[in-house]
C-alpha cells in the first residue's frame, strides 16, 4: 500500500476504507456540519421613492404597468375597482393568484395600469405584473412565485392571417361541383 497521504489506484482507497475505526452498533458516526445560515436573499428590495414596487406585466396584446404598496388589499385597474372592471369572477381570480400562492391575501394595495387586448389578456397581465412587483417587494417570495410559474411572460399570441385561407390556417370550404 502507498503512503496514507496519496492514493495510487482503488485498490488503495478500498484498504484505507476498511482501516477506518467503526462506529460501535446501534450509534451513528458523529458526522461534522457546518452551523446553517439563514438564506439570505440573492436580490434587494426595488422600490421607488413612494415606497411601491414597480413592474410591468404583458400577456397576449395587453400591457400592465403594476404599483405595489402595503395595505388593505385593494386592487385599482385604469381607475376602477377590480370587481367593476373584471365583472367575471374567474379574472378576479386569475388576478388575485400571486397573492394566495404567498399568504400575502390583503396585505398589499395595488394600483394598475393596462392597455391592449381583451380582458383576459388583460387579467393574466395584471398577474404577471402583481408577481414581478410583489418579488421586486419581498425577494424571498420569489422562489415560491417562481415555482408556480407567475414570473414567465406566456409568449403564446395570436398567428396571422395567412393569404389564400380563411383564417390562421383554416382553408376556405372545398366545393366538389
């Protein structure tokens, strides 16, 4: 066998293996771990000289420009209330998604801005602004929002009208006579 310092082939580190004294039975090895320190945050806290976080949100055609601050959980879109400007129950859901993933439900207002497409355009880009705003607030909340997937801009958007079809890709219907 080499010196203990250096090991020649495995053949050697088998050896050095066996030679290592044994843990008696029932105990495990004292194994050594380096005390835990508390995750710090890789990114810092982005806010302007309000106090609020800023984001812009985009999902199809629409545009959001997002305003985070705490409070009381109020949700302002283009001046309006959220329940006047998504009547539909399912938007306000899909808009109030990043805060029920992080427990932060009415603990920040928000304060929105959106303009292009439908109103589902619009709700989905009012959420991926909450979710850039709301990790650009508390970056230890961006791992959670990331892993549900809030933080990807859905690039899927409408295909163009092609020349010769009827649609996107739907042919003009065949007449045999």
């Amino acid at each position: 066998m080499a010196d203990n310092n250096t090991i020649s082939d495995l053949a050697d580190l088998k050896d050095i293996a066996s030679a290592a004294p044994a843990a008696p039975a029932g105990e495990e090895a004292p194994v050594a771990v380096a005390p835990a320190a508390p995750p710090a945050p890789l990114r810092e806290q982005e806010l302007d000289a309000q106090g609020r976080a800023y984001a812009t949100g985009r999902r199809k055609d629409a545009v959001a420009r997002v305003w985070v601050k705490p409070g009381t959980g109020k949700i302002t879109i283009n001046g309006r209330d959220q329940e006047v400007y998504f009547a539909r129950p399912t938007l306000r859901l899909i808009i109030n998604q990043p805060f029920d993933i992080t427990d932060r439900t009415g603990q920040y207002d928000v304060v929105a801005t959106v303009k292009g497409g439908g109103l589902s355009g619009q709700a989905g880009a009012v959420k991926h602004g909450i979710s850039q705003a709301l990790s650009k607030y508390e970056p230890v909340l961006r791992s959670t929002v990331k892993a549900a997937g809030f933080l990807t801009r859905d690039s899927r958007v409408v295909e163009r009208k092609k020349y010769g079809r009827a649609k996107a890709r739907r042919s003009f219907q065949f007449s045999k006579r």
